[in-house]
C-alpha cells in the first residue's frame, strides 16, 4: 500500500508522461475513493505542476531534462566554487560526513584538499578521485553500480552500505528545490539512495546554486522539514529566502 506521499509522485510521474490523468483510471490503480485522487490533484495543482480539469489534470510545469555531468560542469562554475569554499568552513576536524555526488558538492571536495581528520563517504565517482590523495582525508566509497550519465554508485548495494554507519552531517546536491514539493533529483535509484543519507545523518545542508530554486524533477529526495542549511548564491530570489526563513532553514549565501 502507497502512503499520500508515494501516491502524489507516482501520479506526477504519470502526468510527466503522458501529459494528462483521469480520476477513474486513478481510483481504480491505486484503490482509493475518488475523493482523495481529487484532494491529490489538487495538491499537485497548489504546487503549480497540474491543472485541474474536468475529471482529471494536466501537466503544467514539466521537470527539466537532465543534463550529463560534464554539461553540469560547465553551468554557474563561479558560483558553485563560492558555495564549495563556504560549504568546507562547516566542516570540522573529527567530523564523519557525506559528500553526494554533483558538480555543485565536487566543489566542497576540492575545498577540502587540507583538511585534516575528516572522514567521508561519498557515491560520487569524481569526488572520490578528487580527495583521493588528500593525506588529512579517510575516505570511504559506497559499492553499488555506476551510473556513467551523473557519475554516481547507486542501487541496493550503496544502500545497504550506509546503514553500517552514522554520520554528522550530508552534504546534498539536488536537482530541483522547490518549497512545497521538496528536493528532487532526476533519477529514482539516486532519490532512493539520497534518502537514506538523509536518514543516516544528523544535519542536512542543500547545496545548490540558485538556478535550481523553483524546479521540481521527477523524484522527490526529501520534503524540507528534513533540511538544516541550504547553501547558495546572491541570485536567489526574496520569495526563497522569505520561504526558507519560514520554514526554519538557515540560509547561507556565498557571496
């Protein structure tokens, strides 16, 4: 059985499909009244992704495509150096974190080249090569299998991995930050093993440029009562930083 939160994204990752859903087809899937399809519809609709129509919805807002990694590479480069270098001043001897894979958190390893005592674990392939010599650094790779497209180990073999540990704080890339449907990434493997970093840690800090404030991808990490810190650019917009100081969020901003 589904619970609301699960049903709400297998409906949105219908409407990303096919463009539209009706009540009936839903009710009959899912095994639940047709009130409650209604009330999850217009959830969706209260976070500008569906259209509420006559028996049903249509899509609104589509999630973006992904990009590989080397096109995410080259995107808003200055900004997430700046993130990276304030990222790494939350880092402190003695701490055991997790460094998500992204090129927004590969900068926060770069940031750590002299740090000393840290141990990181990280399913991130390139981040792994980028503090693999670095003396004051343990690290630690979850097994798993190689996503080539994100450069990121994934799958029930990284998952199992985490559950040995307990960390002090994750340091999260995301795909899309959107204030009522959460953290998203594009990938439903890489959602599933993000959640589990979420859930073996004690603080969790969003590392985003501020592009991603605003876009919802396909598969939702986390809502934002999970979230510490959100690390980001000046370009964020005055609704964000209102809607984050609502919620409790500390914002920092890397100038």
């Amino acid at each position: 059985m589904r619970n609301t939160t699960q049903r709400r994204e297998a409906i949105l990752q219908q409407l990303t499909r096919k463009g539209s859903v009706q009540v009936n087809d839903l009710v009959q899937e899912f095994g639940v009244s047709a009130v409650t399809i209604r009330n999850d519809l217009s959830a969706l609709e209260s976070q500008g992704l569906a259209s509420r129509s006559h028996g049903g919805a249509t899509l609104t807002r589509t999630p973006p495509p992904e990009q590989s990694i080397r096109q995410k590479d080259a995107i808003n480069q200055e900004q997430k150096d700046r993130i990276g270098a304030l990222a790494a001043t939350l880092v402190q001897e003695g701490d055991n974190i997790i460094i998500d894979s992204g090129t927004t958190t590969i900068s926060l390893a770069r940031h750590l080249r002299e740090a000393n005592g840290v141990t990181v674990m990280t399913n991130g392939l390139n981040i792994a090569w980028e503090l693999a010599d670095t003396a004051g650094v343990e690290l630690i790779l979850t097994g798993g299998l190689l996503r080539k497209q994100s450069l990121s180990i994934q799958g029930s073999q990284a998952e199992a991995t985490l559950q040995a540990y307990n960390f002090d704080k994750l340091f999260l890339g995301v795909d899309g930050f959107d204030l009522q449907f959460g953290v998203t990434t594009h990938h439903e493997a890489e959602a599933s093993l993000n959640h589990k970093m979420v859930e073996r840690a004690k603080k969790i800090i969003v590392l985003t440029d501020a592009s991603k404030f605003g876009r919802v991808s396909l598969h939702r990490i986390v809502q934002l009562d999970r979230v510490d810190t959100v690390i980001t650019d000046a370009s964020i917009s005055q609704e964000y930083r209102e809607g984050l100081q609502k919620l409790g969020i500390e914002l920092l901003i890397a100038d």
